[in-house]
C-alpha cells in the first residue's frame, strides 16, 4: 500500500542544508493503522507530507499503490491524491463556508453533481455524528467537532489511504479518544489504511496496530505495536512507552525497599492468558517459596492484558531453581534484578 525505501529528505537554506529524513525504510500494508512517533524535529511531518507529494524526497522511493509517487505525471497524480486523504492538527477549514460546504468542497472542485455531492456529504456527516450541524459554521463548532468535519472531508473521495498529522495534539483528552474511536471506525468500517504521525504514545496505544519510532530522521526502532511496548530496545522508545506505562519500581520507591542478601529479586512479563495463572500461589505452594510483590502494574495494549511484576522470593537455592525452572515452563519470561 505504502513503502517508503532508503528515503532520504535534504532541506536547502542560504549557507546549509537540514537533512530531515536519513535512509528511511518501511512498509504500511493494507488496512494497517500505523503510527509514527517521534519529539519534535525527528521528520514525522517530513515524512508523512511524502505520500501525497506536499514533498518530494531527495533521493529514495516512495511507493503508493505500487508506484514511485514522484513519477506519475500531473494528471495521473492527480488521479492518485483522490485516492489519499489528509487530516490535520489545526482542522484546515474554511471559515466562509458551511459545515456541510466545508466536506463538500473536494467533490465540488471535481465537477460532481448536487445530487450526488448531498447523499455523499449526508450520508459522511451523518457517519461522523454530525448530521445537524450542516448549517453550522466552523466558529460554532468545538475542537472535536471541527476535526469531525475534516475526517468526513477527507473520506468524502473514498480514499483508500487517510494520513493524519498530529490530529488529535489539539484535543482535551476525551475528545481525543472519541476522535481516535472514530477513526477506528473509519479503518473497519471503509476499510482505509492510516498512516497517522504523533508524539503521544497513547494515541499509539489505542488504535495503531504497527508503529515506528523515529529520531533525528531515522526510524530506530518499528514494530507490531505490542512488542515494541511489551520489549521497547532504544531510550527513545523506552522514554514513550514510560508514559502510558509503568514497567518498573520507580528509583525514589526502590530506595525505600530495604536490600536483603539472603532474597532474590525478580522481573516477569506476562501477557494474554498468562495473566489469568496463578503464577504466585503456584510458587509458594509447590516450591514452599517465601514471596513479597514489589511492584505490579497490568495495561491493555490493543486489547491484550500485559502485566509487568517484580517479586521478592526468599527459599533455599534448590526452592528459587525449581521455582525458576517452573516459570521457564510456562514461558514467562523474567529476569533477576538484585534483592
């Protein structure tokens, strides 16, 4: 669907030049809602503003829909962005024009008829759950319900792509979960694959099933989302993850727990069914392991239970091997971390 190869992106100034994308490589399948991640100034909107040609890359490939983008001739791009929809931060309406005019306006521009642009434009307000809101101008409307009108401007061509740039970094965060909800349903509902770009790692959590992590215009780290989150393996990755996340006792805590030479301190991860084990009680029944829960902390990521433990366990060296031994068993991984 999309696949950006060995992208690099040279800004020229005066007496300089910026490169904001270095060897960029990666694919977006059909039907992914895929995030880019990255602080500001890692090339997310470089990157993203390459896909429907608002840049042209400097050297590299960026295919769509099988082809370079770069070399389709003026009409046969213009044949192809019908095809790829946008959304932005700041919402990008026009205040002159009516809600109903505002998602109007690409069929418009395309000669399509007043029939055909009211059932299209109804039937897309009425989708985003703004079907009384037609006659409305943009100055009337909220944060959330603006970015509603652009989401159905954008479907209003049945595009098979939707890139969102930072669409949600202007929202309170309940509009932006019902915003995310919305393109959720946007992805299963007409099918369309989302590029979308962010800083926010729970924008990521909620509806992307793949995500890159991008840094000084390298991708550094991609993945399906629940192993980057699960085993994030850069600090930048590691920093984002923290935010939705809490993986670990925090230092300020880990100086109150006193340090015991004769205890044996140990980190799991767990996910899916294995949350539902009795992992501890297994432990001290079997193994007769003494067993103090440091830390525990369990979250959803794209709806699989994930849960990280530190546990304390006191017993003789056989009873901790065996009690090792037991965990290797049910593949649960863990590592000591010191008592």
């Amino acid at each position: 669907m999309i696949e950006f190869k060995n992208v690099n992106k040279i800004f020229q100034q005066k007496n300089s030049e910026i490169q904001a994308l270095k060897d960029v490589s990666f694919k977006v399948e059909e039907q992914d809602i895929f995030g880019v991640i990255g602080y500001s100034g890692a090339g997310k909107s470089t990157l993203i503003r390459l896909v429907n040609a608002l840049e042209e890359k400097t050297t590299g490939e960026v295919i769509v829909n099988g082809h370079d983008i770069n070399q389709y001739s003026k009409k046969e791009l213009q044949s192809v962005k019908k095809n790829i929809g946008m959304i932005f931060q700041h919402f990008n309406l026009l205040n002159s024009k009516t809600v109903f005019n505002n998602v109007a306006m690409p069929l418009i521009l395309q000669g399509t008829s007043k029939e055909k642009i009211k059932a299209k434009v109804d039937e897309l307000l009425k989708f985003v759950g703004l079907e009384d809101k037609g006659k409305q101008y943009p100055n009337e409307l909220s944060g959330g319900q603006k970015q509603r009108v652009a989401i159905a401007r954008a479907l209003v061509t049945d595009p098979k792509i939707l890139l969102c740039d930072e669409a949600t970094s202007a929202l309170d965060p309940a509009t932006t979960d019902s915003i995310l909800k919305l393109l959720k349903n946007v992805n299963e509902e007409f099918g369309v694959t989302i590029l979308l770009i962010t800083h926010e790692m729970s924008v990521i959590q909620k509806i992307c099933n793949k995500v890159a992590v991008m840094e000084n215009g390298r991708v550094i780290e991609i993945g399906p989302v629940l192993d980057v989150f699960s085993h994030p393996k850069t600090a930048t990755a590691k920093n984002f993850v923290s935010t939705v996340i809490t993986t670990d006792i925090s230092d300020n805590l880990r100086k109150l727990i006193p340090t015991d030479q004769h205890a044996t301190d140990i980190k799991l991860y767990i996910d899916g069914e294995k949350v539902t084990q009795s992992i501890i009680n297994d432990l001290i029944t079997k193994y007769q392991v003494q067993i103090n829960v440091l830390f525990a902390s369990m979250s959803d990521i794209q709806g699989t239970p994930v849960g990280y433990l530190t546990l304390r366990l006191k017993g003789d060296d056989s009873a901790i091997r065996r009690s090792f031994a037991h965990l290797d068993s049910l593949n649960i991984e863990f590592e000591e971390v010191g008592a």
